[in-house]
C-alpha cells in the first residue's frame, strides 16, 4: 500500500493572506489545512446518524507485541482480523471500527520442565480503533495519520495459564496528536481501491467502478500494563515494565510501553455502497 508521497500546499491562501492581511491579523489566522475525508455512499439512500451504513472488511497482522508477551498470528484462512463499522456520514475526517483479532498463540513455560508450549490468545471483544486523517495529499491517495484506541474499558487480553492480568488501555497513537491535530503523522496510512462494474451497475455506480476502502498501520509504544495483586500477581524489581502506583483511575500496576501493533485491512466495503478515501477537499 506504500506508494509515491507528494506534498499538496496551500499557497495560494497563504499569498493573499499575506498580501491583504494586516501584521496583527496574519499573526492571528492561519491557512486551514485539509488532510482529506474518508467517502461513503449508498445509490438512493442518504447516509447520516439516522441512516447508518455498515461496513466490513478483513486483514492480517504483521507483527503484535503487547506488554511481555510476543505474539504469532496465523488462520487457514489467512486472515487475522476482521472489522466492523457502523458509519453515519457521507464525508467524514475520523473512520472508527471495531476490530477483532483471532490466532493469536505465545510461547509459555510449563511445568519443572522448562517446556515451551503455544498457549492461545484472546482478546474478549477485540479493539475499537479510530483512523484519523491526518496526513498531506499525495498520488493514488495514501495519506499518513494517527490511530486511536478507544475502549473506555481496557481490553483484557487472556492467556491460559497466566495468573497475572495484562490490559490494554485507551490510548492515541502518536500522542502528540493528542495537542498538535494539525500536524502530519504516519502512524497509519489510507487508499482507494477500485473495482470496474459491470454495464448494468453503471446507475448505481456512476463512476464505472466499486470503490473500497484500504487502511495499513504500525502503532509503536504501544501501552499496557499488569494490575499488581498480592499474593497473586506481584511485581519483582528488575523484570520488565515499571511499577507505576494508582492513579488516573488506574490501579497499581505494572506499565509496559514497548507493544507493536501493525496490520493492514483490505476491501472494507459497504455492500450496495462504496467506501474510499479522498483527499480533496468538498465542494460544499
């Protein structure tokens, strides 16, 4: 999904707000930046709160490390999460789904043996993840941007055999978007992908062609941590993470920093619909 990055400025904005601007209204305004919106439409049918479209789609995980634990992925099917989303405009900055992660398995040590064994992964209703577009245009319309995780209730992820609780909380990736929206990131990246029709689906396909939605990420630093329970989970000077006290509504616990999340999700489509990537700004 990688392709050739171009940069779109705003300089003709920037021009004639210097031109005709005062000192003390040029320091104050700033051109608005466009990073572009995530498109969906239905042939007929208005999209909005009232109205919403599903979409779904399906991908891989190419790497996932959360906390201690480094995980491998791998189904028959070859896909590794599948997502969903219910959306509720036509033309939107922000694409939020819930994705679901399945063959996941870790390496455990079982027993005075020292044996390594797969123990399989869970991670209970999966991940409700947030792509924002922030990003410059560019040829074939990848843009780079930011990734959320929105849970209000971390996500527990389940190992059999592991006493200790591991969670992964909400959390913006990178965070500095958090104070700086305008800025661009490349923490995920966006495409179109487009499908011809046939002559009989030209009404309800104007353009000639299906349009799909494409998303790659890498999330780096990726937070979790492990809930310090006496007598059951303790933490131990040395190992890895950092002990962090309650707070924040937050147990004590242990802190890790160090996860990567990274995966890519193909063919999100409404069905009937279609659903891509812009990034040019409307009209309206």
């Amino acid at each position: 999904m990688r392709r050739l990055r171009v940069t779109i400025g705003l300089v003709s904005a920037a021009l004639m707000l210097a031109v005709f601007a005062t000192p003390s209204l040029a320091s104050k305004e700033k051109p608005k930046v466009f990073f572009g919106h995530f498109t969906a439409s239905i042939f007929g049918k208005p999209i909005s709160p009232s109205s919403k479209a599903i979409a779904k789609g399906k991908g891989e995980i190419s790497e996932l490390r959360v906390g201690p634990l480094i995980l491998e992925c791998a189904t028959k099917s070859g896909f590794t999460l599948g997502a969903r989303a219910e959306i509720e405009a036509e033309r939107s900055s922000n694409f939020k789904a819930d994705v679901k992660l399945s063959g996941c398995t870790t390496d455990l040590n079982f027993g005075k043996g020292g044996n390594f064994e797969k123990a399989k992964v869970s991670f209970g209703k999966g991940l409700e993840m947030e792509f924002h577009a922030n990003g410059s245009g560019a040829v074939g319309n990848p843009l780079g941007g930011e990734v959320a995780i929105l849970e209000t209730v971390p996500v527990q992820v389940k190992v059999p055999g592991h006493k200790c609780k591991l969670f992964i909380q909400a959390q913006t990736v990178p965070v500095q978007d958090e104070t700086k929206p305008e800025k661009e990131y490349e923490a995920a990246e966006y495409g179109t992908e487009k499908e011809a029709v046939e002559p009989k689906l030209i009404k309800k396909y104007p353009s000639g062609f299906k349009e799909r939605l494409e998303i790659a990420w890498e999330i780096k630093k990726l937070v979790s941590y492990v809930p310090i329970e006496p007598g059951k989970c303790e933490y131990k000077k040395g190992t890895e993470g950092k002990y962090e006290p309650e707070g924040e509504g937050l147990p004590n616990r242990v802190e890790y920093n160090n996860g990567h999340f990274s995966g890519e999700m193909e063919e999100i489509e409404i069905k009937g619909g279609e659903l891509g990537f812009d990034p040019t700004p409307s009209e309206t």
